[in-house]
C-alpha cells in the first residue's frame, strides 16, 4: 500500500475518544513516510472538498511551543492502520517541513491534535499554573497520614509505592492536588476514599492507574483519558465521554464497561490473559484489542467482537501457543493482527482470517516463517516478520529472558542468554538452606556479565534495563533473596 502513496495525499481516521481527523502526507522517502495533522475534526468522515482550507495544528498544550503536529513512520515497522481511509490528494498548506523530526505511528499526528484540543478546553486558570512553574519548588503536604515534601512540578502522583504516607482508613486529604499544577497522572490502590470526587476537580489528571480496584470504578464525571485497572473485586467501570485508552487486568470475574458507543473510539489492552479471559461485557463495539498472556493465549477471548479490526497477541513466556482459531474466523472484520513471541503459533494461521489484510509477527519459529512467507506470497495479505529463531535455538533459550536481544544483536544476545543460563544453573545448585549471602557472588557475576557485554556491544536501551532488571529480581527470588534486596543490589553493581 505505500508504494501507491504520494505527497499531498489525504487520510481520514477515527480519533481517539470518538469522531474523525484527518491527516496529510508531507514527505515519502525510501524508509520513512511524516504526515501532519489538518486542523478538522467532526462527527463523520469529511469529503475532500471539507478539507481544502482546513490548516495546519499548532501544538502548545503543556510544554509544547508551536510546534507543528507532524511525525514521521517507518512502515516497516509499524504497519497502517485500518481504518485510516486514503480519500483524495491536496495541496500541502504552506510553511509545512517536508520531512519530521520525531517518529512514531501513523495516527499520532491525529492523536497530538486531540491532546491540543482537550488542553484548550481547560480552565485558563490550570493552564496558566502548569506554564508558571519556574523553576519547581519542594511543597510539604499532608494527605492525612503525616506530612511529606513533593516537587510542585511532581507530574506522576504515586501513592501507591509507599513512599507517601496515607491514612490508614476514611478519606483522604486531596487538596495536595492544588499544589501540585503539574500533576496529569495519579496512581492509586484500594477504595475509592474521595479519589473520584478529587479526579472531577482537577481536569488536568487525564491518566489513572487503579489497583485492588473497589467493585464499581465511576469516572463519569471526571476528565480521565486513560485508565489502568485491576483488582478481584472490580465489577463495574464507568469511564467518561472522550475516554481513549482502558488496560484492564486482572480481576477476579468478568466486569462491565459503560463506555461511549459501546467502547467504539476505545483502545482495549487485557493484561495477565489466560485462556479463560473474557473481554470486559459492553464493549462489543471495541476496534482495537490487545492481549497479553505467558504461555497460551485463547482466540476466544476476543469472540463476538464483529467490529475489532485490530488484534494484537503478546505472549509474556512460551510456548506461545494460540487456541480456539475458528473463533477468529467469526471475526469479518479483523484486518490487523500483530503478534509478539508467538513461537507456538504455526503456518495454517491465515486460513482461518478471511478479511485479514496484514500480517505482522515479532517472534517465531524459522521454519514456520519460511512456510508463511511461501503461503502468502500470491494472496492479498501483506506480511511482517522478524525475530524468527531456528528449532536448535529456541530448544537451548526458549525460557531465558534475554532470548529476543539477539534480534538487536546475535552475538550480544547470545552472550546475555548464556551468562542468564550459567546464573540459574548456580543458583539451582544451592542448598536448601541458602541465604542471600550464597546467592550474592552468583547474582553479582551475571550483573556484571551484563555490564561487559553492554561495553562491548551497546545493547541495553531502557527497554532492555528493564528487562535486565525484571530477569534478576526473578532469578533473586528463586534464590531466596528479598525483591527490595534484589533492587538494591542490581542498581549498585550496574554499570547500564
């Protein structure tokens, strides 16, 4: 589909938490394609002659300066979207840069166009204090349970960690939000204790994380854009109009969503997946879903959902199987489907994906990959892959944590998996009565393997850090060694 495009081409795409944009092509070279938000939005898909005068988006919401909302996308790396219509070509509006800066998904020019229009539709009072932080000051708070000294310019309020003492039981002192004119994110546990009725006075939080949820979560009347969730009691959800983004899981039975047009305009992440999973009841109107399970996924999760166009499988340990595919057949409408460390997953896929129209897996078997290839290469359906790994591999590094570095770099990758291996094989070997003072020197010499081969190779990014450091708080606890020990230990001896 690329290679038909051009500049000035026009496309039109839902935008996140209901209605339509539109988006316009400004350069296509041999990697990479930058588009640009158009300044429309509306209830419906526009025609082309909508679009003619529509200008260009200026983005200065929170500490953006005018800059234009433009991206650029590697398509190789991030497949087009479904629903993004091409309808049309058109000028491009003057005092547009042909090529971008920032790289991202094809939507995310629409997307930045949104988060502009929800800053607008702030009280100039919040807006006007979140730009007036210069330079940040430390605030002594008191949110009921004694006080603590926060940054004014604290963005993520966590009171989940611990670190910021809370009452043990009736309501909260949430008046810690008037201090804080840069707070947009709260992370919260338990009981509601005045969150919902705080979250509706402060329009600024658009992001909440909510675990040990109560049975119903209401943010009807608050301004939340994004939502994470869990908790086994949790039963009910009610999100407000405009809402974009729910991750849900676990919870301990299947709970109901009130969302606008029965979660249309919602992206549904489900997290901690078994194969007994049922997607959230009131959301049959979802398009975009995303499961992420260890092990073994189940197609039936996602049955009945006739309009998601979008699924994406993500397997968290192998064998990375997926089962009940016939439920994907009941599915006309799924075009995408993304799935990541699928190394149980085999050839005869596609047969049961009559409208598929892409195909895009990070993770599999080298065999599988070359029959899939053979398979689809006269059909319709285009088809990503990376990250295949021989039989011989997988049978030697199937449950090492570091298996997909050596998609990054084989033998940087190869080099991690066989110092992880020789850890576990160490620790296996202590006796029953181990102490953390035994598994020290073991623990140490993989941390530092780590450093030499991030010297020699450059590997480890942020996202391979964390990795790292989840790999060595699990194989810490296999060892007997408490997790804040663990942390402790891996941020001293890290050179990463």
């Amino acid at each position: 589909m690329t290679d038909q495009l051009r500049v000035g081409d026009v496309a039109v795409t839902p935008l996140p938490g209901g209605g339509y944009g539109a988006c316009q092509i400004s350069e296509i070279t041999g990697e990479h394609v930058t588009l640009h938000a158009l300044d429309w939005s509306g209830p419906r898909p526009p025609e082309p002659a909508e679009l003619q005068d529509a200008g260009l988006v200026l983005l200065d919401h929170h500490s953006w300066s005018d800059r234009i909302a433009q991206i650029s996308v590697f398509p190789q790396n991030h497949p087009m979207p479904p629903d993004l219509e091409w309808i049309g070509n058109l000028p491009v509006p003057p005092g547009v840069p042909a090529g971008g800066t920032s790289f991202s998904g094809w939507q995310s020019p629409v997307g930045d166009m949104v988060r502009q229009r929800r800053w607008e539709r702030l009280p100039e009072p919040v807006r006007a204090a979140y730009r007036a932080l210069r330079p940040p000051e430390p605030v002594t708070a008191d949110l009921g349970g004694g006080p603590v000294t926060l940054a004014t310019s604290l963005g993520h309020l966590d009171l989940r960690s611990g670190d910021i003492p809370l009452p043990a039981s009736g309501p909260v002192d949430w008046s810690v939000l008037d201090r804080l004119p840069r707070c947009t994110e709260i992370t919260w546990s338990g009981p509601d204790r005045g969150l919902t009725a705080a979250l509706a006075r402060h329009p600024l939080v658009s992001g909440v994380n909510w675990f040990d949820a109560p049975p119903l979560v209401d943010l009807g009347d608050t301004s939340v854009l994004s939502l994470r969730a869990a908790g086994d009691e949790l039963r009910e959800i009610r999100l407000p109009d405009g809402a974009h983004h729910l991750n849900l899981g676990p919870t301990g039975s299947r709970c109901t969503v009130r969302a606008a047009d029965r979660g249309r305009w919602l992206r549904l992440a489900l997290f901690l997946v078994t194969p007994s999973t049922l997607v959230p009841a009131g959301l049959d109107g979802v398009r975009q879903v995303s499961l992420t399970g260890a092990g073994v996924l189940s197609a039936a999760t996602v049955a009945g959902l006739h309009e998601m166009h979008t699924l994406r499988l993500q397997w968290t340990g192998p064998p990375g199987r997926l089962d009940d595919l016939a439920a994907l057949a009941g599915l006309p409408g799924l075009r995408l489907l993304e799935m990541v460390d699928a190394y149980g997953v085999d050839a005869d896929l596609p047969a049961h994906l009559p409208g598929l129209r892409h195909l895009d897996i990070h993770g599999l078997r080298g065999s599988v990959a070359k029959e899939l290839r053979a398979r689809l290469r006269r059909t319709e359906v285009g088809l990503s892959l990376a990250g295949a790994k021989s039989d011989r591999w997988l049978a030697a590094n199937m449950d090492n944590p570091f298996r997909d570095w050596a998609d990054d770099d084989p033998k940087a990758g190869a080099a991690a998996c066989k110092a992880f291996a020789a850890a576990l094989r160490a620790v296996d070997r202590l006796p029953a009565t181990r102490t953390p003072a035994d598994a020290e020197p073991i623990l140490r010499t993989l941390v530092e393997a780590i450093n030499l081969i991030d010297e020699k190779w450059g590997i480890v990014d942020t996202l391979r850090r964390e990795e790292a450091g989840d790999a060595f708080v699990t194989l810490a606890a296999r060892a007997g060694v408490p997790t804040p020990t663990a942390d402790d230990w891996f941020d001293k001896w890290r050179d990463f």
